[in-house]
C-alpha cells in the first residue's frame, strides 16, 4: 500500500513541496511542529507570513 501513496505523490509531486514549521510554545516552552503540503509557487509566502 505504501508504494500505491509514495506513485500517486510522484505523479504530481514536482507542483507541490512539503514544508514544516517550527515553533515555540508561550506556554510550556516545548518545540511545536507543523507539516503542510503546499504548491511549489506558494512556499516563499508561507515562510514570509508569519
């Protein structure tokens, strides 16, 4: 089954890209992490916005 998800990402995996946020959390101080999947044109803006 895995190999069926990692093809079908390949096939259209060049017009999107996996980006991963990290973040500090105001509360315990503990590393926050947050996985999207994002078209390739749009990741400047992600890590630009904050």
């Amino acid at each position: 089954m895995a190999k069926k998800v990692v093809a079908s990402l390949q096939s259209s995996g060049k017009d999107f890209a996996k980006v991963i946020r990290m973040g500090k959390s105001a509360k315990t101080g503990a590393y926050t992490f947050k996985e999207e999947i994002i078209p390739t044109d749009q990741v400047k803006g992600y890590f630009d916005k904050k």
